[in-house]
C-alpha cells in the first residue's frame, strides 16, 4: 500500500505533536524491546540506587541527618563511629586477601594481621566508598526513601572517633492525586473529502515528475537555478570579494518567498533582476541581491493513469480507481489516529496543568537525553548534526520533557488508584495490534518487563478515556 504524506491529513487543525504525548512509541516487538525507553517503572528502576521495600524494613541505628536542599534534591549526613566501621573493614580486608602476595606466602595465604600492618591505611580508605553505598543503601530502606538516579558521596569527614559521610541524592515527589474522572474533551470530527484524495494524487504525479528544459518562467511549474550577488548598500554595486550564491528553487513551493517568485515571472535564461531579500528582524535592513538566471527546466508531473498506478503499486493495483479508494482509505485511518491523539492530548493537558510537583532532575535530564537522542536520528545526516549536544538544545528540550515526566507520574498513579493490571484480555488486544502471536507476546514480555508496562500505560489511558466526557466537534464546519 502507498503510505500518504503525512502532510496531506492536515494534522495540524486534528490535534498537537505527540511527542509529549507518550514518551516513546509502542514497543519494537521484533527486536523484544521498546523503541525509547519510557520515564514510568522500568525507566526509573535501572537507576534506582535502592529501594525501601528491598529485603524488608530495617530499624534506624546510626546517627543521620537529612537536608531537603531544593525541589527532590536530598542530602544525609551518616555518622559511623570506629566499632560500627570495624566490621566493614574486616570484611575489605578479607577480600584483599585473595589478592595479595608476599615473599613466603602464596597468592591469597597472607595473613590478615600482616595486611592490616602492612597495607590497613590504603585497604581502608579504597573501603570507603563501598561503606558509604552500603550504609546509604540501609537508610534509604529504613527511612522509606523513593531514590531516584544515581546518588553522589560528595564528602568525607574523618576523625579520631569515626566517619561521617554526606551523600546528595534525589527522591520520587510525594503528591496528591486528584480529580481524573469525568474530564470534559472535544473530539474534532474530520471527513475525508474528494479534495483531500486529490491533493494526495497530486503530491503522488508530483513525485514521478519529469523535467523539460525552458527558455522562459511563465508560471510556478518551473526550477530555476540562479547566481546571487550581495550588493553593497551605499553603492548597490556587487560586494567586492564576496562569494556568489548559487540557489536552485521550485517556484511553487510554498516557502520560496513571494517577492522573488514574482520578479522571476516571465524571466529568460540570462535575465538579471534586483531582489531584497526577506528578514526576521523588523529593526535590520535587508541585503540586497543582484540575481541572474541560470538554468529554467519545466516540471511536468506524471500523468494520473492506469499505466501509472500499476508501475508505482508495482502491479498490486491496476486502476486508477483503485488508488483513489486506497488512498481514502488510508487518509480516513489517519484522521482516526489523529482524532484519537488529540483526545489523549487534551486529558493530558488537563492532569499536568491540574497536578503541580517538584520533578526529579535525573528523571527530567534522562528524558531530555531521549528526546534530543531521537532529535538527532530522525535528523541525521543534517549539516552539523553530529556536533549538535543535548545541552545546546535544553532550552527547547527540557518543557516537553518536564510535562513528559510529570504525566508519566501522575499515570503511575492512576494505575495504582485503578489497580489496572495485566488481563488475557489485554495480551488478545496488544498481540492483535502488534501483528504478533499471543504466545510470542507473553515470551517477549517475560524478557521485557517494558513492554507489559507500556501496555498498561496504554491501558490507563482507555481507562481515561472511558471516564471522560466526549463531545464531538465538526473540524471542517469550525474552519468555515
């Protein structure tokens, strides 16, 4: 099947970018595992240092001291006298055991009095880190601490008495869920016309079409290459050693500026005309080009024929008639998509605006890494792609990003107040839709715990909708 421009289904008049949608699109089933990675669950787990409910609750038995420093950002000082350390550097010393070797003794035979008088000072510092994941992991279960990223030991303190150690680190934000059931919703209703049908049949001919070399510019069918010299503004004479700039335009593009597309009009190859050329800013003069034309070739598009279809259809279709309802069909799946995204995006709206909470920064700068990851490969190839960072683009990253994490949030707790789990119903529903077995499903899902997360996110979002209050509004009637 011929897939339509996605240009053609006017998206813009049915609904928003869904970028902010959904953080990433459904799960690569074939390669058992998602296409971006999501901000619920799975995405925070693999950078979760510990967990409150790991190995059970445990009583508070050192000194701490926790700082709320800003937004989710937390701070501890965990204070460790010498007898609580002691254990922690036997253990170190029994692991560097198996790896020392001294004159008389074999690899891993040297005793560990002799470790301590000969290297106790370095195998204890080298201990310190490990001493202060493990203590941070046991506060972090005894004081119920969401953690969320990777936390930083950012001090040491030593002294005759102990160690205290002072560890930064970020927590999920604790808030209220409110109101999600009964939110009020416009469904823009789009039919497809024979207008619609027929500007996708142009675009197709456009596509296949060939080109006649032309003396003259007698309308907008036409590319025309041309040379374009800087004029300077106090002599409007060409800029001495200033490079020409060769330029090649489809006159009917809708982005060739207007005033160049009329000067061109019933121009001859050879012609030289003066064009000013259109700027952003209202406070600058405009440069001023000397252009002469270069080359005129005529665009002739395909002609719509039987012939036609069957060679770009590669025989799968024989008539023109048959294209048509192909391609009305497909505009029509299209408009349903488009209808239900905008649905998704309007509830979605709603909850982020109604819904405020600190976000944690990992969360927010691992989805602004996503983001600007799937920016440069729907980009590549791009002058200056390669040398493009996420940190040049976090003006525009990080307000899609803050609304991804904080409704992926506020989800999880719609799944949690709705006890929304995985049905059989659910696995007929996501192996239909992805063109896969049930059995395929179920394996692939036991591999990827993702995928059944997103299935159920999706699953919340129905849920969502089946609350909601939907009236239908006519897109074509509110544009005339």
């Amino acid at each position: 099947m011929l897939r339509p421009y996605r240009s053609l289904v006017t998206h813009h008049y049915l609904c928003r970018s869904a970028e902010v949608a959904k953080l990433a699109d459904a799960p690569d089933l074939g390669s058992g595992g998602a296409t971006c990675e999501s901000s619920s669950l799975s995405f925070r787990t693999q950078h979760i240092t510990c967990n409150p409910a790991d190995n059970g609750p445990l009583e508070p038995r050192l000194e701490r001291t926790i700082t709320t420093l800003q937004g989710c950002t937390r701070e501890v000082r965990i204070s460790l006298q010498q007898s609580e350390l002691k254990p922690h550097y036997e253990q170190a010393y029994v692991s560097a055991q198996a790896g020392i070797t001294l004159p008389g003794f074999r690899k891993g035979k040297v005793p560990i009095a002799m470790i301590k008088q000969r290297f106790g000072r370095d195998i204890e510092n080298e201990a310190l880190e490990n001493i202060a994941d493990a203590e941070f992991r046991s506060f972090a279960r005894a004081e119920s601490q969401r953690v969320v990223g990777n936390p930083a030991l950012t001090d040491i303190q030593k002294s005759a008495e102990g160690i205290v150690f002072t560890i930064r680190y970020d927590v999920m934000p604790d808030f209220e869920l409110g109101t999600y059931r009964g939110l009020s919703v416009n469904r823009p209703i789009k039919e497809v016309t024979e207008e619609d049908v027929q500007r996708e049949i142009d675009r197709i001919c456009m596509r296949a079409a060939t080109f006649e070399q032309a003396e003259q510019i007698d309308g907008t069918m036409y590319v025309v290459s041309m040379t374009m010299h800087e004029l300077d503004r106090e002599t409007s004479m060409p800029i001495i050693g200033a490079e020409p700039q060769q330029s090649r335009v489809f006159l009917d593009d809708d982005s060739v500026d207007m005033h160049l597309r009329t000067s061109l009009n019933n121009c001859k190859v050879g012609d030289s005309f003066t064009y000013v050329a259109e700027t952003t800013d209202e406070n600058a003069q405009p440069p001023s080009f000397r252009v002469t034309v270069g080359d005129v070739q005529r665009v002739v598009p395909a002609d719509f024929t039987n012939e036609f279809v069957e060679l770009i259809t590669s025989n799968r279709m024989h008539t023109t008639e048959e294209l048509r309802a192909d391609i009305e069909s497909q505009i029509r799946e299209y408009f349903q998509q488009a209808t239900q995204q905008s649905l998704e995006n309007q509830l979605i709206d709603q909850l982020v605006g109604s819904h405020e909470m600190e976000l944690p920064e990992p969360l927010v700068h691992a989805v602004m890494h996503r983001l600007f990851d799937d920016f440069k490969q729907r980009n590549e190839g791009a002058p200056g792609i390669d040398k493009l960072t996420a940190h040049d683009l976090e003006n525009d990253l990080r307000p899609p990003a803050e609304r991804i994490v904080r409704w992926e949030l506020i989800r999880d707790k719609i799944v949690d107040a709705e006890n929304l789990a995985m049905t059989d119903d659910d696995v007929v529903v996501a192996a239909e839709r992805y063109g896969i077995g049930q059995d395929q499903l179920r394996m692939l899902m036991r591999q990827n715990q993702s995928i059944e997360e997103q299935i159920i996110a999706d699953k919340a979002v129905r849920t969502l909708l089946d609350y909601a209050i939907i009236t239908d509004v006519n897109v074509d009637q509110l544009e005339d």
